[in-house]
C-alpha cells in the first residue's frame, strides 16, 4: 500500500543547519541567481526579465511585464527528501491578491496619473515629478498598463494574458525550476480572491486544500517540514493576524500524506504582483533549511499520534505519543495493515493535555465503504463533535448533553471504494473547516465556539468491517513553538506605550479647527484642503453627503512631541447603512513631517465593489506617486453605518494598519521606495481622503494618540 513507507523514522542526530540565507549582501537588479547566500549555498532559480535584486537587507521581488511561473524565484538544493527536512521563509508578498485582470483605456489611465489624487495642479505635478518624481520602473509600469489596457492588450497576442489568480509559492518543489507548483510538491499557494484579499492553498494528495480565506498583507511565516512521505504546513504572523499563529509560534494548517519526490529543492516562485495596474513589490527577509531530529517522525509535531497498525485490541494501549486508548463502546484490533471495528458501534478516544487544532486520519475504504467518524472536541461519551463519512455522503454532527444532531449533510463528498482517503479537520477554538482528500466539505467554514475547550480525538465506526483500515491518526495542538533552528526574526509590531492625545470629539459643536484636545491640550487645525469636519452631538463628521461629496483631501492635524513613533486609533462610521445609497467612506489618518513629506492611511468603501479596503498613499519629496498606493482588502470588516475601530503604527519607516484590532497591512517605506529616508512625525490627525471619489459624512469618534 502507498502508506506503507509513513511509518519509518529517522534515526536521531543533532540539528543540521543545510542552509541560512539572510539576504544581508546587496545584490544589483538582475545580479542575484548564482550568488551564495549566508551559509554558502548558491542560490538557484530563474530571473528570466531581469527583476530581482537585494537591498536593505531583504530581497525584492518586482513586478513581471509577462506574468507566469518558471519566469521569477529562487531555488536551493537539492535535498533528499526524510522525516524532519524542514525549510522556512519569512517574507512579505506584495499583494496577496496579484492576479491578471484588465485596466480602463490608457489614455484615461494616464489622464489620472497626471492629475493624481487632485490635491496638486496638473502643471505643478509635473513639474515636481520632473525634479523630485520616482522614475525607477516607470517604463515597466506603462508597458503593463499598455497590455492590460482593453483597447490595446488585444494587439499583444505574441504573449497574451491568460487568467491567472495564483501568485506566489513557497516550499518544496520536485524540480529546480517547477512548471506548475500548484501542481508538484509539498507548497503553499496564495490565491487572490479579490474582496477577501488571499486565500492560503497548500498541496495535498494532488489537490489544493484551501486553510483560510482573508490572507492580508502581512509579513508572514511560512515552514513545510517533509516527511518521507508527505509534509506538515506551519504558518505565523503578528498577533491577531486572521488564519496565523502569532510568532515566535506557528499554527499548523495541513497534512500532506502521499507526495513522494525524493529529490526536492526548497524555494519560492512569484507569478504575478499587483492589482487593477498597481504594482508594488515582495519583499523576503530570509530563508532556511534544517534536519530537525525532535521532528524526525512521521507524525512531527503532534501531541497524539498513532499509526494504528500491529496486532492486538486497541483498549487501554498507550499512542505511540500521548495518551492512551479509552474504549467507550465496542472493539477495534490492530493488524498488520490498519485498525478494524470488530463489533458494531466502536467508538475509541485519546485524551490530550490540550485542545486539537490540527488532526489528520487515513481511512483505506473496502469495496462496500461503511460508515466512519473522525471525532473532535471530545469532553465526554455525551458531548462531542464528529465528522461522518461513508460510500454515500458527508455529515457534521455534535452530540451534546447526550443528544445528537446533524448540523450539515452533503452527498458532494464520500468515499470512493478501495481507496485511500484523507480526512482532516482544521480548527482554532472558534472556527473549524473540514476537508476529505484536500476538498473543503461543504464548502463553507464554521463558526463554532462549543466544547471549544475539550481535549480529546477519537474514531468511530457503525459496523465491524475487516476490510476498513483506520491508518495514522494524528493531532497536532493549535499552536506549536518555532524550531529555534528555523528563527528568522521577528516581523515588526511596535505598540504606543503612553497615550499623549485623546479626544472623543464631544462638547460644543462647530468646525474642528481650532479645538483643543481635553487630553494633551493640542490645537487642531486644518492642514489640508477646503472640506469641512464638524463637530456634532455625535462626534466630528464629515460635511458633506451622497449628492455633495467631500471636496477633495482634507486633512486636520495637531502637533506631536514624540518624532519617533506614534500609534493613533479613532472609532469611525462609515455614513450609509446599506450598499447603493451611493455613500463612500474614505475616513482615516495622516501621519505629517512637512507640506512636502506625509502618509496617509484610510479606509475605502464604494458601491463600485464587492468589499472594502484599507489604503495607504505616500507623499513624498514633494510628489505622490497615486498608483504606487499599497492596499489590502479587507471584505465586509468595514461596512455602511457600521462603526470600526482604526489603528496605525508609525515609526517613520515602518508602519502597521488593524481594524478592530486585526492587524491587515504592513509595510516599509523602503518596501515601496527602495532609497526612502525615515520621515520625522511632526504632526499627526484625521483626514478625508480622496480616492476614486471622496467622502461623504464619515463619523470619527474616540481619536487617541499614543508614543
């Protein structure tokens, strides 16, 4: 049988360092395959239009005129696949949801670079642009906008523009140079979605098993540690990060079992970066390979593992890790090939020490397939969860208080005879997704906080079949340490320690020019533009309305004293209750060394799409460079009448946006502009902003600002 080779293990041995590259040597635009990294490894891959280079110690990734695989990446190795290889990369994609899709006419695409966000005059913007403007990378950028323009792309038929919504892989791959790695390997795939911003694909048993949807643009932690047949995915990011365990630990997101390369090469390949014409770059800080002797099994991090073969009843048997086998009802033997229920109704649980976020089982089905359960959340005999699957459908059923229900029933999803089927049950404490041979069953995720708690995993079958093996049960905790070995640093999240300013825009009405803040006794006053923010019995709104937008950027701000750092949060509401009433949000911060020197970070909600956004724009030296804005979408975590707490932490450099404290974008001056200097915070504040249409009565309430 295919899972036969699963459970040998690696003798033990110390840690085995095969490869460390910190990209810390800067390396010339189209100058870095073919130099050795750290450890001395050379690093391998494809650069084929020249894009890639190193600076401010992290490798930059940009933008491909002729979108695809085989064309940008780097490779190391090759290594042979064995129980324990792990590799790692901490990196941040450009745009997690890059994909190919078509642009307005060029000349209105260029009719709107020239005019910008309408803060400047024509005339004046390119005047600054001529002096002051970012040239790097402007003819790549027209020559884009020139093949996905509508009117024109249709004469680039030498290289036309396929569909394509996978962007990035990192992993393991079976070649140097991987065709498809959505279709080899042991890789993670990010896939664009458009309104909910990534999803996170990993490879399992030939298919893409989809761990979540709502990847933001973060820096993130991606590790595959191989088996010898197989690999288990671990992901981290900031704390609160949606879908990601917070660094220094990882969350386990999947199981492959059935990948068999033996000959694998650790690395990363980007497709394509940017969204609706905006390209902006991946940026990676590091990567390693390790032999790891504590995971040197074929079930690595689990805290309950069992490969379920031998002979002999299964009561009262100790795991091969953790805990011991409790038989509630029935009987199940161990044979050479599996475990099999020798009576009707056997149910059998391991209890663990703490929750299950990760289990993974092999089911070898017979020629008539009968019923099964993977059970979770176990507490006791009466209340539990299981997932039911046979020769005919899916079930999601809870047992509580001793009462059974079906939550969810599907014929979409069953055993095929005489097949070897993977179930696997991810899931977090308050959201659970289960998957049958890598497909999502249901096709939805659950919100469920039940038993949430509960330690304990287990099997069950309806009917003794000697011809259906249980094989190689395990479960991993929600969260699991960072190899040491594997530690690449950590990503940036500076916290405000003192707050210095707040101001719940309360009190006496009028413009908000002018009032002094209760906390910190700042003036504010209006350093952008000719709309107006009104101080109301409800907070400082926008004047303005669906028929009167806001007339273009305004901006207010007070002095601050701590040059360094600042981090502001401010409650706003967006003004609408519901989509087509034409209202647009555009509320949010501006962070402000000088009239020529400021960021400014917003939300954006539009009945033009499907979701909504947080947006930052850089105005730099005296220029903005609109289509160098860098976004995240964000779903419907910012909807009509509904208020949201904002966040932004700025050191100058680095600066981090969260919504209700969800941290959703990251980035690095020097991400965007690879010569940025640091600015200076001299003033911070509030602003409307102007982006493909303008405000129209956003609410801010609860402005506070700490260094």
């Amino acid at each position: 049988m295919l899972i036969d080779q699963i459970k040998k293990t690696s003798s033990s041995q110390p840690v085995k360092h095969l490869l460390t590259d910190k990209f810390s040597d800067p390396r010339s635009i189209g100058q870095v395959i073919g130099t050795p990294s750290l450890s001395g490894t050379i690093r391998k891959g494809k650069d084929v239009e020249k894009r890639m280079k190193i600076d401010n110690n992290a490798l930059r990734l940009q933008p491909l005129l002729k979108p695809g695989w085989q064309r940008q990446g780097i490779a190391y190795g090759p290594y042979t696949r064995c129980h324990g290889l792990a590799f790692a990369i901490f990196l941040l994609n450009g745009h997690n949801t890059s994909q190919i899709d078509r642009v307005e006419p060029l000349k209105a695409r260029l009719h709107r670079w020239l005019i910008g966000t309408e803060t400047d005059k024509p005339i004046q913007r390119l005047w600054r642009w001529i002096w002051h403007g970012p040239k790097i990378g402007l003819i790549q950028k027209l020559l884009w906008w020139v093949r996905t323009t509508s009117r024109i792309s249709k004469y680039f038929r030498r290289f036309p523009l396929k569909s394509l919504d996978e962007n990035l892989a990192v992993g393991w791959f079976a070649n140097e140079v991987p065709t498809d790695p959505t279709t080899e390997g042991n890789t993670f795939i990010v896939h664009a979605t458009g309104t909910h911003n990534g999803e996170l694909w990993l490879r399992t048993q030939d298919n893409l098993l989809s761990a979540f949807r709502g990847l933001q643009n973060l820096q993130v932690y991606y590790v595959v540690i191989l088996r010898e047949q197989g690999a288990a995915y671990y992901a981290a990011s900031v704390s609160n990060a949606a879908g990601l365990e917070t660094y220094p630990n990882l969350r386990p997101v999947g199981i492959d079992a059935f990948e068999q390369s033996q000959t694998v090469y650790a690395g990363f390949y980007q497709s394509i970066l940017g969204q609706n014409g905006f390209r902006v770059d991946t940026r990676v800080y590091g990567a390693e390979v390790a032999q790891l002797p504590d995971l040197a099994t074929w079930y690595g991090t689990a805290h309950l593992a069992d490969y379920l073969a031998g002979e002999g009843d299964l009561d009262q048997t100790a795991a091969e890790q953790g805990g011991t086998w409790t038989l509630e009802s029935g009987n199940y033997q161990r044979t050479p090939t599996g475990l099999v229920a020798t009576e009707p109704n056997s149910f059998a649980v391991l209890q663990g020490n703490e929750p299950s976020g990760l289990i993974h089982l092999l089911v070898y089905s017979s020629t008539l397939p009968t019923e099964i359960q993977l059970i979770w959340r176990f507490q006791d005999q009466k209340n539990y969860w299981s997932f039911w699957v046979d020769g005919e459908q899916c079930q999601l059923q809870r047992v509580e208080k001793g009462k059974r229900e079906i939550l969810a029933v599907s014929q979409l999803w069953s055993f095929q005879p005489n097949t070897l089927n993977a179930l696997q049950i991810l899931d977090d404490g308050e959201t659970f997704s289960l998957f049958l041979n890598g497909q999502l069953v249901f096709r939805k995720r659950f919100i469920e906080t039940r038993l949430q708690n509960a330690t304990g995993v287990g099997i069950g079958s309806t009917q003794a079949n000697p011809h259906l093996f249980f094989r190689a049960l395990e479960a991993h905790p929600r969260t699991v340490e960072i190899p040491a070995a594997l530690d690449l640093g950590s990503p940036w999240n500076v916290q405000g320690q003192q707050m210095m300013i707040s101001d719940s825009f309360t009190g006496e009405t009028g413009e908000l020019d002018g009032r002094k803040t209760p906390t910190g006794s700042k003036i504010w006053h209006k350093e952008i533009g000719t709309g107006i923010i009104q101080l109301t019995e409800n907070g400082a709104k926008v004047q303005a309305d669906a028929q009167h937008p806001n007339p273009g950027r305004t901006a207010y701000t007070v002095e601050w004293d701590s040059p360094n750092f600042a981090e502001l949060s401010v409650e706003i509401t967006p003004p609408g209750t519901r989509r087509g009433q034409r209202e647009k949000g555009r509320g949010g911060f501006i962070f402000w060394q000088d009239a020529r020197n400021y960021i400014i970070l917003n939300n954006w909600l539009d009945d033009c799409y499907g979701g909504a956004s947080i947006s930052s724009f850089f105005y730099l030296n005296g220029f903005e460079e609109l289509y160098d804005a860098v976004w995240t979408n964000v779903g419907e975590k910012i909807y009509w009448g509904v208020s949201h707490q904002l966040t932004m932490r700025f050191d100058g450099m680095n600066y981090l946006a969260l919504i209700n404290d969800e941290p959703v974008l990251y980035r690095a001056l020097t991400d965007v502009y690879p010569n940025a200097s640091r600015l200076s915070i001299n003033r911070v504040g509030i602003v409307a902003n102007w982006e493909w249409g303008n405000d129209t009565g956003s609410l801010f309430k609860d402005f506070i600002a700490k260094a």
